[in-house]
C-alpha cells in the first residue's frame, strides 16, 4: 500500500523590504487554490533539537483588531489541541481561563 500524501503551500508576496503584502495558501486535499490570507502562523517540531521552529506572517494591511482576534483564537486552539494530545484537562482548562482573559483585556469578548 502507498502512503497518501497531501501538500500544503503558503506563498507570500513581498515589497522591496521583504515585508509581505500578500500571502496565498492552498490545501489540495481541502480544495483550497490560491486562497488568500493576511495572517499564518506555522510551527512544526524539530524531534533532533527538541524545539519549535516558526513562521510567523501578517501583510502590512492586516487590521490590529483583527490580529487581536486571530492571536486568541489560535491561543484557544492551541488548548483545545494541548487537551486532546495530553489529555490534561487541568493545564487545558488553566489555559482556556488565561484566553479568556486575554479576551476580556483586548475587549474582544465574544
């Protein structure tokens, strides 16, 4: 049997600063072509050196208080998936308090 693989691109468009004006991401197994974004966040896991690496993305154009969101939604999915992996509910909980916080001071409250 051969392993199934799936490919997810980000390509970002840069001014003669190197900072990004626009960013495109595709998920061909989702059916997403070319779909453009203001923000991504990436981190994977280097197993060798025991740390995270990351890319860490935003256009020019992205709006604070959008970014404010974006920061605690992802803060909120990090403990979800912390939860799911670890199964630790006390540090997941302990962590979903801290987002709401977090909400609370940005004044994003849902």
């Amino acid at each position: 049997m051969k392993n199934k693989k799936s490919k997810i691109e980000i390509s970002v468009e840069l001014d003669d600063n190197k900072i990004p004006e626009k960013i495109f991401w595709s998920a061909n197994d989702a059916g997403i072509e070319n779909s453009e974004t203001k923000a991504a966040f990436l981190s994977v896991w280097d197993s060798a050196k025991k740390e995270s690496l990351r890319i860490d993305l935003w256009t020019k154009d992205m709006p604070l208080d959008e970014m404010k969101i974006f920061f605690h939604q992802i803060l909120t999915s990090m403990a979800t998936t912390f939860n799911r992996a670890t199964q630790d509910e006390k540090m997941s909980q302990t962590m979903l308090d801290f987002c709401d916080y977090f909400a609370e001071k940005l004044e994003i409250k849902k």
